[in-house]
C-alpha cells in the first residue's frame, strides 16, 4: 500500500525536459501525486535501465504513458509488452496504462494502414497488462473497448502542460477580442499558421484579428515566412517560450487558432488528446478549428461548440457572448480535465487493495 511504499514508476518514451508534450504530462502528474498524496516518482524511458531490487523496493505501482510510436519509429513496438511485465512483476502494485495513442489510422498507400492489426494487437496485449486504463475521450473508450472488451478504462482529457491559472470572471471580459493566439509544437503550430493565413479574412468583422501571437516549437523558416503574408495583423513569434511566460500570453488572449486534424472525418472530441487544446481551455481560450466539426463532451456535459472558420463560413459565438463562453470553457475544463482530478484518481486506485 502507499503508506509504506512511496514511490510508483513512470515509463514514458522520451524523459521529461526533452521538448516532449507526454513527458511534460508525465512530470505534471508526478508533481501533483507527490503534493497531493506524497507519491513520489521514478521516471524511465527505454531501453529501462532500472533492473536492481532495490531500485524498486519502495514503489508500489507503474504508470505508463502509452504512445505507439514513441517506443518505436513504425509503431510497432513487439518488445514492450514482454519488458513491462518483468516490470510489472519486478514492481508489484498497481499497473495503470494511460493511453495517448491506440494506433494509427491512414489510406492504403501508407504504411500505417498494413500496420495497424499489428498495432491493435500490441495495445490489446498492453491493456491485458494493465489493472487500469485511461484514455481522453468517449471516442477513444469505445475504440480501446473494442480491442479489449471488459477492461477497466476511464475517461480523463490531457491536461494543460502550460499551467491551471485560477481566473475570475471579469478577467474573460477584459481580453482583446481581437487578439488571437497561435500555440504547440513545431509542426502543429507550422500547419495551424498556414490554414490561419489563409481563413483569417474570413474572421467576422467582430474578431477580425489585430495580433497574433505565435507561441512554441522550433524556430521555424516555414512559420517566419507565413507570418510575413499577414496584412494589418501585427504578430509576435515567441518559438522555445517558457512555459510561464506562454501562459501570460494565453491570459491576454480571447481565440486560440487549431489545424490539429489531418483527417476531417475524425470525431472531434479526440481533441481532448491534445495538450495545446487543453492549454487553450485552461487559460478561458475559445479554441477555433478551420472546418466543423462534432460535439466535444464527456458524460453528457457538453463544452461549448467546437467553433469554426472556413472559407465563407464561420460560427464563431456572438459578440456579446464571447466573455461568457470563454468562461464555461474555462469552467469546463475545471470539473473534467485539471491535473488534480488526474492526480486524485491516480492515487485513489493506487491505494486500493488489490
């Protein structure tokens, strides 16, 4: 149990502090277990170099961060089940898979496509592995209960790797609402800049964007160029921000601009997989996508829109709405995504008896 033994293991694909986003999660997670419930974490990353007892004496669990092709270059990674049940009997204790990918889906003429049964076979050997699963959407439960019928899976969007400002209400009807914010990783915010330069006279005349601030990644050849098509837009690129200063900027911010979708016929509460569009949400910014899309809910309890902008086509909220808006999905994301309820019902099946 957790009260004589204090530590659980992490196993990720990459250690935190390596610009990875699942990294970013892991150590979010393992700052609230230790803060919230005095768990203490011991990261590992392949190719697990933990091998001594001792190591392991004092933990009572695993928790892993499930990303196919994070643990090899094809998805494919035929080993790792077999390296995480030595683990898991080395450990003891509660094993707990946090799925961030299932596997990939792609049209024949991609490799993907011939390797996704492999896939679906290793995941499915994964959540046999596993006491507990957790995956971010409705949409992705009833994908992993397909592979795997029975198993216990639980429902937790990714949280926010930037922060969890606590806002009052006033601070939604402050904001510029024509102040728009571009955010994530280098080729997220290379392809979200793109299809931006390209809808934002579509904008209605309300929001019309007067900044842009372009926040994250790699400096990038690509992104500095479409930032130089932008007219009467004055725009800021920060690449590489620390994680404190990203969030001031999302506090001064009402949109928050997202080509997240490579596929359009993917339903969109597979969003809550992405730690840009919960960043978004943790700082009260309306997320915009450039097509339509499906409902975004979880156990009935809707989030606002998803909003969009398109060619000729927007359905972005009423002017006089938007501080309201922006306000329950800031509230949204409180009651179903904040790294406290992630940590709590971490620790809470942690210290059930097996």
């Amino acid at each position: 149990m957790v009260e004589s033994r204090r530590s659980i293991l992490q196993i990720v694909p990459r250690l935190p502090g390596s610009l990875d986003g699942v990294g970013d999660y892991a150590l979010l997670l393992a700052q609230e277990l230790r803060a919230r419930a005095g768990i203490d974490t011991k990261f590992v990353a392949p190719p697990f170099p933990l091998a001594r007892p001792n190591e392991l004496a004092d933990c009572c669990g695993i928790v892993l961060h499930y990303v196919n092709y994070g643990y090899q270059s094809r998805g494919v990674p035929r080993k790792l089940p077999t390296r995480l049940r030595e683990l898991k009997q080395s450990v003891g204790g509660k094993f707990i898979t946090i799925f961030h990918e299932l596997y990939a889906t792609a049209p024949p003429w991609r490799s993907a496509f011939w390797l996704r049964r492999l896939q679906k076979s290793i995941a499915r050997d994964v959540v046999g592995l596993s006491d507990a699963s957790v995956v971010s959407s409705e949409t992705m439960h009833d994908l992993l209960h397909k592979i795997s019928p029975g198993s216990s899976i639980s429902i937790h969007p990714v949280v926010s790797t930037l922060s969890e400002p606590n806002l009052a209400s006033d601070q939604f009807v402050r904001r510029d609402p024509r102040r728009w914010v571009i955010f994530g990783g280098t080729h997220l915010v290379e392809r979200s800049l793109h299809s931006f330069v390209g809808n934002s006279k579509s904008i209605p005349d309300a929001f019309a964007p007067r900044e842009l601030c372009v926040i994250g990644g790699e400096d990038n050849d690509a992104v500095r160029r479409d930032l130089g098509q932008l007219r009467n837009i004055e725009s800021q690129y920060h690449p590489a921000l620390k994680a404190e200063s990203a969030s001031e900027l999302l506090l001064s911010c009402s949109f928050g601009w997202l080509d997240y979708f490579r596929q359009r016929h993917v339903p969109t509460d597979t969003i809550l997989k992405s730690a840009s569009f919960a960043s978004y949400c943790a700082h009260g910014v309306i997320p915009v996508f450039p097509h339509d899309g499906s409902a975004i809910a979880l156990r009935g309890d809707r989030l606002p829109g998803p909003y969009f902008v398109s060619p000729g086509r927007s359905n972005l909220p009423p002017t006089e709405e938007r501080a309201e808006v922006a306000a329950r999905i800031y509230d949204w994301y409180r009651r179903h995504a904040s790294v406290k309820h992630l940590a709590g019902a971490i620790a809470e099946f942690l210290t059930l008896k097996r």
